[in-house]
C-alpha cells in the first residue's frame, strides 16, 4: 500500500498499511525535532482504527562530525 502524509515545521508524519500475520495494521511513522544534526523518528501500530497506537520502535538519530583522515 502507498505511504501518505507529509513534513511541515519540522514535523512529518505519513501513514500506510500493513498485513501483519492476519490482520491489516495501521502504520504510523513520526519525524519530529528535526535539525541540521538530530530526528526522532517513531513507528506505531494501530489495529483497532486508531483507537489506540502501541509504540514499537524509537530512534534518536545524531550527526557526527566528520572526522579528517590522517
């Protein structure tokens, strides 16, 4: 299934579908304190038509710094 939604002020979030074992889940992706050199990124599962969304996946994304080769 396509993936929708979109970024705006630092913020995305886009939605899709997916079987998972039997049933089709809503998917729910978050991007959020989007900077030059860090994202939160957040990945939800809903199966009950967004009633509830249980959080199964966190990540704090950092830059690092070049580092010059010697």
């Amino acid at each position: 299934m396509p993936t929708v939604g979109e970024f705006k002020d630092g913020h995305g979030e886009v939605y899709d579908c997916e079987q998972i074992n039997d049933p089709m889940v809503l998917v729910l992706n978050v991007w959020k304190d989007i900077s030059a050199n860090l994202c939160t990124f957040e990945q939800a599962f809903s199966d009950d038509g967004e009633k509830r969304w249980e959080v199964n996946w966190i990540a704090v994304d950092t830059r690092i710094p070049d580092r010059k080769l010697e």
